[in-house]
C-alpha cells in the first residue's frame, strides 16, 4: 500500500489542499500551526479506510473536531461556525493496482461516508479471496507525540488485544489499535516475552523473534543485543562496554527508538507471518510518525531516517519534524515545507545546518543566538543616534537613559557591557 497524492476538504485548517508524497519518505516541516499534524490526522483516516475490508478492524472515521470552523460576523459579533462537507481524498496503489477512495462527513449529526471508498474496499476483497495464509498483508500505523508515555488503554479496541491471551491470534489482530497514537509497551514486552519462550522450550531460534530484536538494535545508537531476560521479567537492551538495561530503564530517546522500530517490526511479523525474518524488509504499508525528532539527541536525529528506510525498506514513512539535523539527513527523499508552498519537493543534494535552518525553516541568521542578535541591533541603534547628535540635543539624553538601561538588562554579559560603556565614553 502506498499513498501518492492527498487531497481534502474543510478538513480542520484547510479549506481545500491538495498534497503529493515521496514513495519511500515524506518529511513534513514548517511553523507551528501550518497544519502539519493535520496531514497526518487526514492521512490516518486514508489509510485507515483499508480496514473497512477487514473483519473486525474498524476504520478511522472523521471526528467532528476535525471539521473546520470559520469565523462569521452577524450583527454586532463573530461567531465560529463548522463548514461541511469535510472529506479526505486518496490516490495511491494497493495491492498492485493504482486506487482511488475518498470519506466525507456530511454534516456534524452524521456518520463519516464509506460510498467513496467501494474501489478500495473491492481491491480488498479480492486480494483476501486469494489464499490468504500467503499473501502478503500492508501495515498501517500511525504514531502520535504522546507514543512514549501514554499507554493506549482509552478505547476498547485497545484494551481487548493487551488483555487478551496470547495464543494462536489471527493475524489479523495486528489491524487492532494500529492507529492509535501511543505504543503499547505492555502488549510488546508480552509478545517478545511469549516468544522468547517457544524459542526456549523448542530448542531453536526463531526469525520472526530476531527480526523484532534487529530492529531495535538498528534504530538505538550504541546496542549490540537485544533479548528478553527472564531474571529482569524484561526487554533488556546490551550495550557495548556497559551493563545490560531493561527496558524501563532506558532514557527517553532510547525507549522512543526501541518501541517504535519494534512495534513495526512485530506487525510486520504478525501480518506475514509467512515471511519469518523477512517481514519487516518485504512488508509494504504506511507508517506516520508525528515529531520524528521526539525526545532524540542531534546525532540521532542526524540518522533516524536512514535507519528506518534500511530497517523497512518496502515501507512508506511521511513524518514531520522542528529539527533541521533531520531535514539535512534527507537523501534523495521528499520534502514538503508548509511554510513555502507545500509543493511536494526532493532533497538529492547535501544542505548545511545554516542553509536548512535559514532557507527551509526560516531562522534569520541561524549562525547568532537570537540574544546576541537583540543586542547587536540595540548597540547599533545607540551609537548611530549618540554619533549623529549633539551632547545637549535632548534625543541625546533619551539615548544616554536608553543605553543605561541596556546595560542593565544585558548585565550578565560582562564584554558586551564594557563594550558599551568604552563606545559611549569614546562618542562623549
């Protein structure tokens, strides 16, 4: 499954917008507020719109909150009214053929519309009466800013498949909560734990198990095995030269990490289980992560990308992110800055931190502290008015009271001080 092209309507800030996407990997960047998690919130609803194919796995639908309102002056006020319809359309291939689907909220009282996506739901069908044990099934996930800290226990879609047991699941079960926002740790640490178990008790590695232990070890700087110890009742991480961590006692950035290429990489697993080892680098899908950068150190973020696209090279990731270090990894894979347009571009040369940050996300001379910057211009604005003026005229004064007091407020930068006061001795 991919998606090639979005389109919606009345959909939370946009009146109508009209989005391409690379195959392999869409960043989004641009100031807050350009709509960025929107995107992201229509593309869950598209590619959501898969599991209206399938049994038992509800499609997202659009919630009323994602309408959006306009405001309307009636007489002596503005009111904030909700504009309909609001619809999300897709374009995109699934399952070797090119598709077309779209969903529509009618109105606030209504259901979201399934009419427009029978093409969608027929190329389902008809994949699913082929022999189902092996062909290959699309993930579909969605990760939200919230994905490390808040387990997913809100809905009972979710409590369902975490406090189900583990036994012979239909691989179908991977469709549950795969859009939810967070990751759940618990679910994850019981099916490596029940794993790790057959592997024990048959006397054998298993592909599936180490294709889930390889993916966390090829998205956490620094881990040379991962493993479930028994000792620790735990998803314990090796690191080269230190302790053996379990997994709560990870940072922030390295739980984020270890959870997020897992949880890929166990739907992979569950979703073609046919494919052993293999699944996670054969499955095809989409993945959407909000904040890619979240909680990561720069030299992380300098290599998210190509960890994820070598970890799962089938699969189609559209992320945003506020981190240049992440938008200057890019290589070879698209662009899209909301701030500039929101046209659909590919990054196939080598960018500065300087460049990114200045010409992509608009940081005025990104080389100086936005404090050094204020000083520098209030420095400048003094000295041009004490050397043009004469001692007695009264902007001199106003700029002499104007200067003292720029001392003071830039007090604990002692250079920049003394550089005041030598320049205004120099100009009295």
């Amino acid at each position: 499954m991919r998606i090639d092209r979005l389109k919606v309507l009345n959909f939370k800030k946009f009146d109508e917008a009209t989005f391409e996407f690379h195959r392999r990997f869409t960043l989004l960047v641009g100031d807050n507020a350009t709509g960025k998690t929107a995107i992201l919130d229509a593309l869950r609803i598209g590619v959501g719109s898969y599991l209206l194919g399938i049994p038992a796995s509800p499609a997202p639908s659009i919630k009323r909150e994602y309408v959006r309102r306009e405001v309307r002056r009636n007489g002596e006020f503005s009111t904030f009214e909700p504009v309909t319809p609001c619809e999300v359309h897709c374009n995109g291939r699934v399952h070797g053929s090119d598709v077309s689907w779209n969903r529509k909220l009618s109105s606030l009282s209504g259901r979201t519309n399934r009419v427009g996506a029978r093409q969608l739901v027929r190329c389902v069908d008809n994949h699913f009466r082929e022999d189902n044990s092996r062909t290959n099934l699309p993930l579909i996930v969605s990760y939200g800013t919230g994905r490390l800290w808040i387990e997913p226990r809100t809905t009972k879609q979710v409590r369902s498949v975490v406090r189900k047991p583990l036994g012979k699941l239909s691989r179908l079960e991977a469709y549950r909560g795969c859009l939810e926002p967070a990751v759940s740790s618990e679910l994850l640490r019981r099916w490596i734990k029940k794993m790790a178990l057959i592997a024990v008790h048959e006397g054998k590695s298993l592909g599936s198990l180490n294709a889930v232990y390889s993916a966390i070890v090829g998205c956490v700087e620094g881990v040379e095995r991962a493993l479930y110890d028994f000792d620790l009742d735990d998803i314990a991480l090796d690191f080269s030269g230190r302790e053996r961590y379990p997994f709560g006692y990870l940072s922030d950035g390295q739980r984020t990490m270890a959870a997020l290429a897992a949880d890929i990489a166990m739907r992979c697993v569950q979703l073609n289980p046919h494919l052993t080892g293999d699944a996670p680098k054969e499955t095809e899908g989409v993945a959407l992560i909000d904040e890619l950068d979240l909680h990561l150190h720069p030299n992380w973020q300098r290599v998210v990308i190509r960890n994820l696209t070598s970890l799962f090279p089938n699969l189609q990731f559209v992320a945003t992110t506020h981190s240049p270090f992440i938008v200057q990894s890019l290589d070879g894979q698209g662009l899209v800055n909301l701030s500039d347009g929101g046209a659909l571009e590919e990054r196939a040369e080598p960018y500065s931190i300087e460049d990114v940050a200045e010409e992509t996300m608009g940081v005025d001379t990104p080389q100086r502290s936005k404090f050094f910057l204020e000083m520098e211009a209030a420095a400048k604005r003094y000295y041009e008015l004490l050397d043009q003026l004469c001692d007695d005229h009264p902007d001199v004064v106003r700029a002499k009271a104007e200067l003292d007091r720029t001392e003071v407020r830039f007090s604990d930068n002692p250079a920049y001080a003394a550089f005041l006061k030598l320049h205004r001795s120099t100009a009295e």
